[in-house]
C-alpha cells in the first residue's frame, strides 16, 4: 500500500503536569515508530507548547520516525525555521516534515498583532515557504517579497540534501490548493462524505481523519460513543470558535457536522462539534472502514494524518483498517 500514515501528538491543553504529558508523547512516538508510521503531526497555536521542543522530544526518543511540524508564518522568522530544521537534522539524522499554516483562529491572530486577510496569508505563505526552501537547499538567497525580504542570506551549517523537509499545506480554500501548487507541497483536506462528490485535486495529497474501528459495527459504535460523550459545553465552544475563524476547513467541518447531526453514517462528525477534536472520524468495522478509506487511496490519496490515539489499542485498530485498505486498494 503507498499510503503513509502519521499520528498525531497530543496537544498540552487542560495539562497541569508537565512531567506526565511529555511521558505521553514519548509514549505515542515509540508506539508509531515500532508500528512503522512515517511521522507524527505536532499542533501549534497560542495555547500549545512550543512544537519544536515537543519535536525534539520525539527525535530524541525513536529511530525514525518523523516529526511533522506545524509552522505559521506570525509566530517566527523563515530563517528560524530553516535553523531548526537543519540542527535537528545535524542532531538525530532525522527529516523534518513541515505543515505549513496560513491561518488560525482569528482571536489568536489578533493578539499576535496580525491583521492579514485570508487570502493575503497564503501570499504570505507562499513567500515564506519559498525563503525557507531555498535556505534549507544550501542556496545563499536575495529574497524581496510584499511580505518578506532578505539580503545574501545563508544557512550553516547546511543541510544534506538527504534530509530536505517534506512540505505539507492545508489544502482546504482554493487559495490552499494554489499555494501548495506553487510550492510542490503536499495538500492535505478534511475529506468529504462517502457518497458526496468529492473534490478533484489534481496529484496526490492528504487527509486528516479519526478512526473508531472495531471488528463488528455495534462495538464500534458503542466505543465511539464511550469515548466521545454527548457534552454541551463542548458544542458552546464550537459554535465560539466557528464564530472567530476564518479559517476554511472549519467552516467546511461546521457545515458537515451540521448535516450529519443525528445520522448514525461511517463518517461521524459529532467528536467534531462537541469541541473534542478538528477532523471528522470514521466508525464502524475494519471492513466497513478500510472500505471507505480505500476510496480515497484510489483517488489519489498518499498520506493519511490519524486523530490522537487515546490509547496502545488504536494502533492495533488502525492496522486492521489499513491492512483492508491494502487489499482493496491492491484488488
């Protein structure tokens, strides 16, 4: 099967002991990495810790896998990240994926001072992924853009061609799509419904899904609802935070969920609305899942994105799902 498959860290939000959450992460990153996953996705916002040092934590404790780092263009300098990347090669012999950001919640943004509008993020974007590029290929660079501008700038030490970054942009808005297009990312969306029409993106690309999967359909559903409970307070936070985004991939989710409200479907969006996690899941059994998923892989899916595991078993789980995918796909 060539789909590859990252996890999630957890975020640190509602932690108060650091000791415990750093556990957590060295605990999922040595469980992706002995079950073969090409990397592991590290958030950032205003309220998580710092992704770098979580990425260092988890170069520092597996052999190979891979930390996918969020990266949004307010937080730091182009230079900065093109540094990180190439000391924590020079360190672990380890690639670095980037997930290049344009957005956030609005909140976030205007306490940062950023005033940019949506579209003007991706112009941003697309020139600050493009000064981080060249840097990392050993270039020494002239860069002047609307938004960045820098003067025989180099990076040293340089980085070996053998761990350039793999570059991943949320694909979402057609200004995403476009973005990744000019940069030769990797777009990774939210994926629609089965039996919606789903969008054409041409070349590979991403997506980010949760899964609840189980041998029959009932005990997967009764382990869905376990774990994500009813909670009204969580359905308050959302409808919050849809009201200060701007973001495409959560209007398009808050829009799904609201059609899928109540529909006992594969593709569930409830975990969704009640605030617990940012992308949809799939529930249902091995068969009924890998079933769906296989679609997307034939479409032109390569990498799949996993929700936080909440515990070892998700990733026996989740090899059951792909093992069936594998055989679909190869059917």
């Amino acid at each position: 099967m060539n789909v590859e498959l990252f996890t999630t860290a957890p975020p640190i939000y509602g932690r108060s002991d650091g000791a415990a959450y750093l556990e957590d992460i060295r605990r999922i990153a040595c469980r992706a990495d002995e079950a073969g996953y090409k990397g592991i996705l590290i958030y950032t916002d205003n309220a998580t810790a710092d992704p770098w040092l979580v990425a260092q934590v988890v170069a520092a404790n597996t052999r190979a896998l891979m930390p996918l780092v969020a990266v949004q263009p307010v937080y730091t300098h182009p230079f900065t990240i093109a540094k990180l990347v190439t000391t924590l090669a020079f360190f672990y012999k380890r690639r670095i994926a980037l997930n290049m950001v344009a957005g956030g919640f609005m909140n976030d943004l205007a306490a940062l001072g950023d005033k940019t509008p949506h579209d003007g993020r991706y112009k941003r974007l697309v020139e600050y992924t493009t000064v981080v590029q060249r840097l990392l290929t050993g270039s020494t660079v002239t860069f002047e853009g609307e938004y960045y501008s820098v003067r025989q700038l180099s990076l040293k030490p340089a980085l070996p061609a053998e761990f350039s970054p793999y570059v991943l942009l949320s694909g979402s808005s057609e200004a995403g799509l476009a973005a990744a297009r000019e940069l030769g990312a990797l777009p990774v969306m939210y994926p629609e419904p089965p039996g919606q029409p789903q969008r054409q993106i041409a070349g590979p690309y991403g997506i980010r899904v949760g899964i609840m999967a189980r041998q029959d359909h009932e005990q997967a559903w009764a382990a869905a609802h376990e774990r994500f409970p009813g909670d009204r307070a969580g359905k308050l936070t959302r409808e919050l935070a849809s009201k200060t985004s701007d973001s495409e991939w959560h209007k398009q989710l808050s829009k799904l969920a609201a059609a899928e409200r109540g529909a006992r479907e594969t593709y569930w969006m409830e975990p969704f609305e009640n605030y617990k996690t940012n992308c949809p899941y799939f529930v249902g059994s091995y068969s009924e899942i890998g079933a769906e998923i296989g679609k997307y892989v034939s479409a032109g899916c390569s990498l799949v994105i996993l929700d936080v595991p909440a515990s070892e078993e998700d990733f026996e789980h989740a090899a059951a799902v792909f093992s069936r995918v594998s055989r679909k796909v190869g059917a």
